[in-house]
C-alpha cells in the first residue's frame, strides 16, 4: 500500500478535489444519511489518522457527477436527501476498501440522467478518448501502481471495459443509487469484492 503524504494529498486536493475524493466517511449518527457531508474527516490536520488511511491503488470509479462540485472532495459525499452516497460509506466500512480514492470516468460532463451521457459518447467518440487519457492521468497523479479499478454500475464500467481492459484490472459493483437497502447494497459489494462477512 501507498503511504500518502501531505504534500501529494494537497496536490490531489488542488487539481482534483472537484471530482475526486476518498472512500472515507464520518460515523453515521442519529439516520442512516447524516454526517456524509461532513468533509472535516477528509481534513489531515483534524482527522490525524487519515493519510495512513488512503489507498490510491484502489480506486472507486462512477461514471459523471449529476450536478457542480463546490467544495474539494464533496464528491460522493452528498447531502441532499434523494441521494444515496451514504450506502458507499456503510458498505467499504470496516474493509480493506476503506480509503480507496474515488472518481468519474467523464470529466466536466453535468448530467443527472446517465442515458444521455452514454448516448453523448456513442457521437463523441473523441470525448470519450479524451476523458480515459485524463483518468489514465489522474491514476498516476494520485500515485497509483497497479491500482484495482471498482466501477460503480454498468454504464461506467462499460466505458472502462471498452477502453482499459489490457491494462487495468476491472470490477463492478452496483451503483449505489440503486433502490435497494443500504444493508443489502453492503451484501452485494461485499460479494463482488470477495469480503469476509
């Protein structure tokens, strides 16, 4: 495993913090959604522990962001009450996933409803050329060495099959946005992952 130090990890905050972030959460407390917004726990001069935490050679992969990041690593931390980003904190706690870093595969791409972004790049081709030379970057920005590669659903996981499947070692696990309970979201990435229950 990497050890992360503070110089990358500002780095990675600058260039990537409005589309990256890092599977690492603060404890749930009175419902299953809160505390997910909570970005100190991503803050190395509050959480002491964190940088021995990180993990770039795994990296959590999904597919556009639906909406503009404000603040650096938000992503995957939403708080508005339809989404479901908590279930990605419940399921990689206590792993060996927890840490992992966490991306999209298309870049600068705002668009809630995933069929119009497959449907873009089905005429862009050059688009999506573009936006695996830009992962292929950010894998090595962030330091990753033969990184295992978690796609978050099918449309994401296509893209990367289709492109990266020589070079990188590919799983799917189910888009977290999927209407299933957190408990059972947990089960199901447990499995694909191969994590003793």
């Amino acid at each position: 495993m990497n050890t992360m130090d503070r110089k990358k990890f500002k780095d990675i905050k600058k260039k990537y913090g409005k589309v990256g972030s890092w599977a690492v959460g603060t404890d749930e407390s009175t419902k299953p959604k809160s505390n997910i917004g909570d970005l100190t726990i991503l803050d190395p001069d509050i959480n002491k522990k964190l940088l021995s935490q990180l993990n770039p050679n795994i990296v959590f992969v999904g597919l556009n962001i639906s909406r503009s990041i404000e603040n650096p690593f938000a992503n995957f931390h939403d708080t508005r009450p339809y989404a479901n980003d908590f279930k990605i904190r419940d399921a990689l706690k206590a792993t060996p996933y927890w840490g992992g870093y966490m991306t999209d595969v298309i870049k600068d791409f705002e668009q809630k409803i995933s069929g119009k972004v497959i449907s873009y790049l089905r005429h862009n081709k050059l688009f999506e050329k573009e936006n695996i030379e830009s992962f292929l970057q950010e894998l090595e920005d962030i330091g990753a060495q033969n990184p295992t590669i978690i796609a978050f659903g099918n449309d994401a996981y296509t893209i990367l099959k289709r492109n990266l499947n020589k070079k990188l070692t590919i799983f799917k696990i189910p888009h977290y946005a999927q209407y299933i309970s957190k408990e059972r979201y947990r089960e199901q990435v447990k499995e694909v992952l191969m994590i003793d229950k």
